[in-house]
C-alpha cells in the first residue's frame, strides 16, 4: 500500500468509528461517561468544517436549509416570547443548539463528504463493521 491508501483507510476507519459510536452513543455513554457530549463535539467538529469549507458562497439548497431553519428558530423565539413556555435564557440557547445540531451535522458532513475521497473498500466496510458490532454486542450484553 502507498502512504496515501493507508492514510485514506485510516480516514474511513475513524469515520466508521464516529458513525458506530453515534448509532450506539446511547449505550456507550452507560459505560464511558465521554460519550455523553460526542455527539455535540461531532457537531461543533463539522460545523468548524463546513464554515470553513465555505470559500465563495453557499449553494441554493444549503441556503434554502439555513433560512427555513433561522425562520422556525425565529418564529419559536416569538412564540416563547408571547407565552412565556420557557424564561431561563440558558435553557432556550440550548433549545435553540439542538434544533440546529442536526443541521449543522448534516451540512458538515455533506461538505466532509463531498470534499474528502472517502469511498470505502465494501471488504474494508464490512470487516469493520462486523468487528464493531462484535464490540458492541458485548457491552450490549452487559447491560
């Protein structure tokens, strides 16, 4: 192997690992307490990636996505205002950070993935998929 198939593997590795631990974030964190923000440091991660990746300007469907969501971010501030639901100004920046969590993750990834070669050997993908989930039935079975 070159230095560059070896680094990409290792690329696809770790973004195997994140995927994995994402999908079993739930069961993990029962056993390592670090678990219990890694989805929030993936999203800071790509969100630093996708601004970053932002040269010139934001396609058309990426700024689509951004305006619906700053206009339902705005219409749910009005509304909160209105109703007074929830006055604690730390508890609706939170709401506010896990509304958008799923949008920054999916556009960070979208611009991870389009940008990085990250196509994945199938041998590769399945070899370390099934020792990940020999990994993961095991702590399973500890619960």
């Amino acid at each position: 192997y070159s230095r560059v198939e070896i680094i990409i593997k290792i690329k696809n590795l770790i973004v195997l690992l994140v995927i994995n631990c994402l999908i079993f974030q739930s069961i993990l964190q029962d056993w390592f307490p670090f678990f219990q923000i890694f989805d929030e440091l993936v999203t800071i991660f790509l969100g630093i990636y996708y601004i970053g990746s932002i040269k010139e300007k934001i396609k058309k469907n990426q700024f689509s996505i951004i305006i619906i969501s700053l206009i339902m971010i705005i219409i749910g501030v009005l509304g909160n205002i209105r109703f007074a639901y929830q006055t604690n100004i730390s508890a609706i920046l939170l709401d506010i950070f896990c509304f958008f969590k799923y949008i920054i993750t999916f556009l960070g990834a979208m611009e991870f993935f389009k940008k990085n070669d990250n196509r994945i050997n199938y041998y590769h993908f399945n070899f370390i998929n099934h020792v990940l989930l020999e990994f993961e039935m095991v702590l399973i079975s500890y619960i």
